[in-house]
C-alpha cells in the first residue's frame, strides 16, 4: 500500500508541476499580449501626433506661401507706381524746357 501511495503523490506532484508550467506560460502569453497591446496604443498615438504635426506644417506653410505671394504683389505694385512716377517726373521736366525754351525765345 505504500507503494500506491508514493505513486499517487508522485503523480500528483508531477500533476502540480504540470499546473504550474500552465500557469506560468498563460501568464507569459497575457503579459506578452498586454505589451504588443501597449506598443500598439503607442505606435498609433505615435502616428497621431505625426499626422498633426504633419497638418500643422502644411497650414504654416500655405500660410507662409500666401504672406511671400502677398508681398510679390506688393513689390510688383510699388515697382509699378515707381516707374509711374518716373515717367510722370520725365513728362515735367518735358514741359519745363518747353517752357523755359519758349521764354528764352520770347526774351
């Protein structure tokens, strides 16, 4: 009878061990899976932020695009009023050696 008996506690132990390898593997996979779940969450909150980024970069830079097409503008319009005034600044003296010729002529 004690043989039967070392035998069951043997088998019963082997059993235990058995338990604990399962035990221990389903603890291994859980922790596996809550780190791949967690790597997740921060790869996506990852690709989140880079895509604001992204959009805010491209706001700034259509922004800036219009602020540099603005001032071409501008120069091209100063440089239009300049040459208006150029041309208008030859017309006078024009008409002031006219003028001045005119009463060279009468004197």
């Amino acid at each position: 009878m004690l043989y039967d008996e070392v035998s069951v506690l043997d088998h019963l132990e082997e059993g235990d061990e058995h338990a604990a390898e399962k035990r221990t593997a389903a603890a291994k996979q859980q922790a596996d899976e809550v780190a791949a779940q967690r790597m997740k969450s921060v790869e996506e909150a990852k690709r989140g932020a880079q895509a604001r980024i992204r959009t805010a970069e491209q706001k700034a830079s259509a922004a800036a695009q219009s602020k540099v097409k603005d001032a071409q503008a501008k120069r091209s319009e100063a440089e239009s009023k300049r040459a208006q005034a150029d041309r208008v600044e030859q017309l006078a003296d024009v008409e002031k050696r006219k003028r001045q010729a005119a009463r060279a002529a009468k004197s």
